[in-house]
C-alpha cells in the first residue's frame, strides 16, 4: 500500500508493520473469510439444489398444526380477528371455485396473523342433506340392492354416519395439500350436537314469534328424490319438446269452446280454468262461462280474464292448472280456483279418476296426447318447440312444480333487517358495485320453503297430538307424550344459515363469541349472495335481537350483524371464459395443477386473478407461469445466499448517504410496492396486490437488482460496498418473501427460514415501512439515474443484436457517461451491455443516439471483429425479403377501392398500421445492408 494508508484491521500504518504482526493479521483475516464462508455455506446447505414442492409442502403443513401456528386463543391480548370457512358439502371433492375461495381466505388470514392480530379461521362441513342422502341410497342399492325404506329410518341414518365417518370429508386433505390455515381444533359439522341445538333453538324463536308457519304452496318438486328442493338446486336447460294445440269446450264451432297450446300436456288433467286477456274482444262474451273437462267429470273449466295473458301470443287463451305451474298458481290465488294436485310423491299421474292414473308424466303426455287425437281435439299439427324447462341439480330430471304442504319462513321482517344493516353500512359488501343485486333480492324476497322430505338432516321440531295439536320444542323441552314428531327435515340452508354464531357456541354464551363474533369477513363467490350470505343476515340479526346478550348490540341499536365485511368474488372460468362443466369436458381439477405444479403455483394463479366480483379464466399456462415464478423466487434466494445475502439487524444498515444509487433505488420501490400491496389487500385486491409482487420481484428485483448485485460484490475480498449490498439484497427479500407468504406460504417459508435462520415465515411480522427505507423520502435522483442506466442497457441490446453482434461477445464501446451523470453506474453499463473499455486505438464502426432524462447520449462502438458480415448479410437479406412482402401484400390491399370503401374503418385502420410497420422494417434492414457493404 502507499505510505500513510491504514490496514482496516489495525490501527498500525501497513507499511511499518513488523512481519510477524503482518502474518497475524493476515492470518485472522483468512481465518475471519473462512468462517464467513462456512456461514454461508451452512445457510446455503438448508435449500436443495432446485425447488420440488413435492418434497416440502406435506411436511411442511403437519409442522404448522403440530407448533399449533393456526390455533386461536380466546383469551389472547392480541386484536380479535375472524373467519369462518363456507362449510363445503361432506360428499365434496375440492373443485376450482373451492380452491380459489380458500386462496382468499388464506391469503387474509396469514396476513392478519403476521399483523399481530388472533386469527380464528373456524373450517367445517355441510351436512348437505340431499346429495349426501342420494349418495348413500345409490351405494345401499349397488351394494345391497336396498332402498331406505328396507332399514326404516333410525338404522337408514345410522348407515349414513358410518359413510361419513369412512368416507366423508375428503375435502379435508385435500384442504390440507393446499395449505389452509385453518384452525382444526374448532371444525365444525352441521349435524354436530352443539350445532343441532343451535337450529332447534332458533326454529322456536322463529316459530314463536309467528316467523314460521305451514301452508299448502307451490315448490320445485324432485320426483326422484321425492322432495321439495331449493331453487339453487334447480338449473334451466333448453330442452327440445313439442307444442300441442288443443280444444277445450264444444266440438261444434258455433258453441262455446277455447284453443289452447301446451308443451305440458299431461298437465290438463288439472286444469281448472281457461284465462284470457280482459280486452281480448274475441272472448269477452266467453268470460264467467264453463266447459266441460273432455277426461273429468268432477272439473269444470271456468272463463276468466285476467291481464297475464298476452293475447298476441297463440291463441290468446290459456289452460290453468294451479297446482303444477308458478304461473297458474298465482292466477288461481288471484281467482279464488281449486287448486287439484295430478300427480304422487313420484311423479306418476294420481287421484284423477281417469284412465291415466299410474302413469309417469312421459308416459301419459304421450297417452294424452293420443286420447285427445282420438277425440278430435288436436287442432294444429303437433311441432317441435325448445323451451327452458328447470332441473334438479342433484338427480338431473325435470322439476315438477306441486302444490306440497310445506313449512315456509316469513320472510319480510327478516329480510328487512338484512338490507338496513348493508343500507347503514355495518355490513360492507365489496365490491360495492354488487349492493344492488344483494338489495333487489331481500327488498324482494318470497317467503322460504325450509322443509325437506328427507331422513338426513335436522328433523323438524314440531309434534303433532292425536287431535291435531301442534307443538314446538327447544333443545331443552320434552314433547308431551303420545305426541309424533313432523317427519320432515330443515332444508340445509337453514342450519348453514347460522354458521357464523352457531359454530363458536350460540346459543350458548362463550368466549368464542365474545371474542371473535362478529366475523371480520366472509368470502364466497357472488352467486350465493342471495342463497346463502341473505340467509346468514336474517337469521343472524335475528339471533342478536333475541338474545343480544350473547351476540351483542350493534351500531346505535340496530342488531348486531353476522359479518362486517363481505367480499365477494367471480367464478373460475376456463381460458376461453366458458363456464367449466362436465358436458364441455373443460374443468380443471385443482389437485392435478398441485401434483404437476405445486400447491403455491395453484394458489398464486388464483389469488393473481382475483378482482372483486369478476370471474377468472385459468389455463395451464397460467399454472406454468406461476410454476416458473416459484422458481425464479427460488433460484433468485438461493443466488443471494451463494454470495452472501443477510438480513441487517435494526440499525444496521449504513446511513443512506453511504449506499448506491442502485441500493437506495431498490429500498425505495420495495416501499412503493410495500405500501401499495397492503393498500390493495386492505380493499380486497388480491389481483392488484399479487401482480405488483410478480411484477417487481420478477422485473426489478430478480432481472436488474441481483445483477447489479454481482457488479457490486467482489470476488475476492469483502469491501465496505460489497457488504452493505449483502445486507441490502437480504433485507429485500426477507420482505418479498414475507409478502408473498399468504399467497405463497411454502416456497416462502423455506427460503425465508434459510435466509433468516428463524423458526418460520408464518409466525414473522408483516413488513412495514420500517422494514424498507425507513421512511425517508424517495431518492429521485437515484431512481433516475437506475432508470436511465436501464434504458442505455436495453437500447444498447437491441442495437447489438440488430448489428448481429452475439449476446456473450463483449465490444469496444465509447461513452460519456459523465454528461449522463450515470458515472457511477458505468461498471453495471458495461457489464450488463457486454462494453469493454476502448483500447487507445479505438475505432468505432457503429453509433448509436440513445434519449435519457436529461441528455442524448452517443455509443460508439466497434464491432468490426465481432459480425460474421457474410452470414449477417444473409439474415437480413431474408428479412428483407419478407419485409417486402408485407409491403406488396398490404399496398394491394390498400389501392384496392372495394376494400378500402367497403371493410370496416377499424380493419383498414390495421391495414394501414401493418404497412407503416413494413416500411420503417423495410428501409432499417436497408439501412443495415448498406452499412454492411
């Protein structure tokens, strides 16, 4: 060293040094490098050489239950914070809609743990009456060729629970294989004991307070299943059927009778009226008269006028059976008719007196059809008609609308208090834009059918007395003796409607509810706004009115509400946006993408699409994306931890006068991106909130920050730069791996643990501004300058490989940087542009003008040694060839008068813009060839 220069580990002057104490030193400082590389090694020894979810994610997952990271404390002085997961049915397999609900869920729940809050995410199932039921009848019938009627209902329902307990749930692993932080010491089943008492309690408040009643009305009717069914379980199809014209009345033309057209012809054996329009001046003088029924004696079909029917429509005139058409239905409520019910439990004709008794709707619409051609009834030619006919979800055949006596909610107080606590905004849908349909369903909502004629499920707590006494009774009441108990069980919405305060112990009082009631949000998709989340408002503000003691008071004493956020998201859709459905064979099943991918790969596809309220085509180029990106994360942690990446301790980062314009740059955008992904988690933006990761950690982070990284670390001996970028790498990732956590939780927890050497990601604290630049302002000039570094960068690339020059050979290049003000950046520059340093004889050969912030700077470069000008010439002489044929192509287009005058403005538009491509592509590859010569 020259004279006067001190050694950095001693205070005596280098050159006076005596040669022992030189050798001590120089041997403390190898002794020091080695141990330094040993740490690193050590850390670096924690990663595999590449990323394998298979090899973590099982493990991984059974060691965050067994630290008990996803247990809540009811007692914790941390702030409260709650979700409840919609229970998914028990027969369920985990679909896309599923997974990508539980992304969402995830994604707030981790988040909210490492923002110091107690999280409750409360799982659990539905006990999903129906397709649980149907599922167990088919295996009974397939293995044992028995119905349920062949047990009787106690031993049928005891079968059922030993299918669940062997079968049911397996949504739970699959649960699990995602990643779900749940919190499986409170999981929850519908027909668990706790929650039987809570759905018997609320059906007597209910009942008691006149909220619930019996009526004969008109449901949707499963044949198959022998049960009324929840509009939800009904899908409209168009189905190919046909119309028949018939006449009712007097075969004589000139005695009273009517033509009427059917798609439903078996349905006449109830018909009771024949309406037309009260202006229709061809019937008036018919209105208040009777015809015969052709098959019945004990019907009379009475004329009536009523403005439904349209009169332009047919014949004007129009057959009315109440009790087997919502239509008609109302009709007959409004006239006062009989309301005959045709057919049984099953769907066959029944009670008619006629011939055609026994028969199944297909069977008679046939027979009917016949007897009525026979009569000379049939006025028209029978023709095809495709109608929109509804169907039972679970069994796949056409509902029977039927007059059924039934248990019914009143619903008009109910719905009210739900759509005040939206209106006051104690509830907060997001995104807002969906209020309006929330608000059209419960300011118009009919009262809700909530009995089923099944054997699984809750029973209906009435009892009926020998004299036709009717009694309700609580958990906690016994029926008077000889009493017997409705055979009917509760719709399976109605228990799922008090999921939110059913499974934390209402109607109990305990530290669950008074801890984390209500629930912070929901999530769910928007189309079960109206079926479930309306349902959880009634009967939760319900609840908290009748016992706000329990439950608690809400704002200025409104009830309290169930939930006070309430997100809703789109559906998954495939790439092309079509609906994912067996017919279409495009359905995607989320474990496959968890076995080729991984489960983070299939969490952040979802969770990086997700907007408020719109759906979300996926593909597996997406899958393979986020695959990618997973391993870019991956190979990006492990490169920083090859050259000595570490997390500062508080304070220990130097003062930022001290670091780089590229450190202070990177610290600076890790806060905008910091500040705005939490702004968009807040708001429920997890697309926004996701891509702003992607994007800055892929873009910013892993392209421009680590390669600057190698410029700015020596390879031999450590200097001060060298390890202030070592603490600045580290502290940047240690803060992209914690926000990508609740998207990401696998791949983040082991590189963050290697990285940090802590017990895990899940348990760390959420990144704040503290973390990032210290909240100091942002360092424009430094950001200037990186993003005019960047731009010489990319411009200088693209010019060399327009001169053909290739990307690994390094160049002669002349520049002034000083004018740029980017001195600094110079070794970053030419390492990254491939530049060497000219040589005294330097003699540039290309130039190139590129634009910056504050100046035009010129490269000179010579790339004489480095072009092949021969093999050159050849690849630009084909692209001009094709260059040209665009321009041939798009003029014969453009001087062509019938295209021009008659394809529309928006393709000769594009027409236009292709030309001027060719040309500018045409006269550059010009240029190059003459450069070339």
């Amino acid at each position: 060293m020259m004279d006067g220069v001190t050694d950095q580990n001693t205070s005596v002057p280098a050159h006076s040094a005596p040669k022992a104490a030189t050798a001590t030193a120089s041997a403390a400082t190898a002794g020091a490098a080695k141990a330094a590389a040993a740490a690193i090694q050590t850390r670096v020894d924690r990663l595999p050489q590449s990323w394998d979810p298979k090899a973590f994610e099982s493990k991984l997952y059974k060691r965050w239950v067994d630290k008990g990271y996803f247990t809540a404390d009811a007692h914790s002085d941390k702030p409260p914070f709650s979700i409840v997961l919609p229970p998914p049915n028990v027969t369920g397999q985990l679909h896309m809609g599923h997974a990508l609900d539980h992304t969402l869920m995830d994604c707030i729940a981790r988040r909210k743990r490492m923002q110091g809050y107690e999280v409750l995410w409360l799982p659990g199932m539905d006990h999903a009456g129906i397709a649980t039921q149907t599922k167990v009848e088919a295996l009974l019938k397939e293995t044992e060729g028995k119905d349920r009627y062949d047990y009787g209902r106690e031993e049928f329902i005891s079968r059922v629970w030993e299918w669940k307990e062997e079968f049911g749930g397996h949504i739970r692993q699959q649960m699990q294989a995602i990643g779900d932080s749940v919190d499986w010491s409170r999981e929850r089943f519908t027909l668990d004991e706790k929650l039987a008492r809570a759905v018997q309690t609320i059906f007597k408040q209910l009942f008691d307070a006149g909220l619930i009643y019996r009526a004969h009305r008109l449901v949707n009717w499963s044949p198959s299943l022998r049960t009324a069914v929840s509009d939800i379980e009904v899908v409209y199809k168009d189905v190919e059927g046909e119309l028949v014209s018939f006449r009712y009345g007097s075969m004589n033309d000139d005695e009273p009778h009517l033509v009427v057209a059917t798609t439903r012809i078996e349905t006449m054996l109830g018909d009771v009226a024949i309406a037309v329009h009260p202006e229709d001046e061809r019937y008036q003088h018919l209105v208040g008269k009777t015809l015969a029924h052709p098959f019945r004696d004990d019907l009379e079909l009475k004329i009536i006028a009523d403005e439904y029917v349209d009169p332009e429509f047919g014949t004007g005139a129009v057959k009315i059976t109440p009790a087997h058409d919502p239509n008609d239905y109302a009709i007959g409520l409004r006239h006062h008719l009989d309301m005959p019910t045709i057919m049984d439990a099953g769907g066959r004709i029944a009670d008619t007196g006629t011939r055609f008794d026994g028969l199944t709707r297909e069977e008679a619409r046939i027979a009917l059809r016949e007897a009525l051609a026979e009569q000379g009834r049939i006025v028209k030619e029978i023709r095809p008609y495709v109608h929109s006919v509804g169907h039972s979800e679970r069994s796949g055949e056409a509902i029977e609308p039927r007059l059924s006596l039934q248990w019914f909610v009143k619903v008009a107080e109910l719905a009210k208090m739900s759509g005040e606590a939206v209106r006051s905004g104690d509830t907060v849908i997001h995104p807002k834009s969906a209020e309006p349909r929330y608000f059209e369903w419960v300011d118009n909502m009919h009262d809700w059918t909530i009995s089923r004629q099944l054997w699984w499920g809750h029973r209906i707590p009435i009892w009926y007395g020998p004299n036709g006494e009717v009694v309700c009774c609580g958990p906690d009441e016994e029926p008077p003796a000889g009493y017997e108990q409705d055979p009917d069980v509760l719709d399976t919405w109605f228990s799922s409607a008090l999921w939110p305060f059913s499974t934390m112990g209402w109607p109990e009082s305990t530290p669950d509810l008074a801890r984390f009631y209500p629930v912070s949000v929901l999530v769910t998709a928007y189309d079960i706004l109206f079926f479930w989340v309306a349902r959880m408002m009634m009967f939760g503000t319900f609840a908290a009115k009748t016992t706000p003691e329990i439950l608690g008071t809400g704002v200025e004493g409104r009830p309290q509400i169930p939930f006070k956020d309430l997100f809703l998201h789109g559906l998954v859709r495939d790439e092309h946006g079509r609906k994912m459905s067996k017919s279409l064979g495009n359905g995607i099943n989320p474990m496959d993408w968890v076995e080729r991918f991984g489960a983070d790969a299939l969490r952040f596809t979802l969770a990086r699409g997700a907007n408020p309220g719109v759906d979300l085509p996926v593909g597996e180029d997406h899958a393979q994306s986020s695959r990618n990106f997973a391993t870019k994360l991956f190979n990006a942690t492990r490169f920083a931890l090859l050259n000595g990446a570490e997390v500062p301790a508080p304070g220990e980062l130097p003062p930022r006068a001290e670091l780089t314009d590229a450190d202070r740059w990177i610290l600076d955008r890790l806060e905008e991106v910091r500040s705005r992904v939490d702004a968009n988690f807040e708001a429920y933006q997890f697309a926004r909130a996701n891509e702003e990761l992607y994007s800055f950690t892929w873009g910013e982070l892993c392209d421009w920050y680590l390669e600057i990284a190698k410029t700015q670390i020596p390879r031999g001996e450590l200097d001060t730069r060298g390890r202030t970028t070592q603490l600045v790498l580290g502290r940047v990732l240690d803060v992209v791996l914690r926000l990508l956590h609740p998207a990401m939780p696998f791949v983040t927890e082991v590189l963050w643990t290697a990285l940090t050497e802590q017990e895990s990601v899940v348990t760390a604290a959420w990144p704040t501004e503290a973390d990032t630049n210290g909240g100091v302002a942002t360092d424009e000039i430094a950001a200037r300058r990186i993003a005019d570094a960047e731009k010489l960068v990319t411009e200088l690339r693209r010019f060399r490989a327009d001169q053909g020059v290739k990307p690994s050979q390094r160049v002669p290049a002349q520049m002034d940087l000083a004018a740029a003000d980017l001195l600094e950046q110079e070794e970053m520059i030419r390492a990254f542009g491939r530049l060497e340093q000219p040589a005294a004889d330097f003699k540039a050969s290309a130039s190139i003008e590129i634009r910056l912030s504050t100046t035009t700077l010129e490269v000179t470069l010579d790339t004489s040694e480095t072009v092949d000008k021969e093999a050159e010439r050849k690849r630009l002489e084909k692209d001009l060839t094709a260059a040209q044929k665009e321009l041939d192509t798009t003029g014969a287009k453009l001087s062509n008068p019938n295209f021009v005058d008659r394809a529309p403005e928006a393709v000769v538009a594009a027409m236009k813009e292709r030309r001027q491509i060719a040309q500018e592509e045409f006269q550059r590859i010009s240029a190059r060839l003459e450069a070339l010569a």
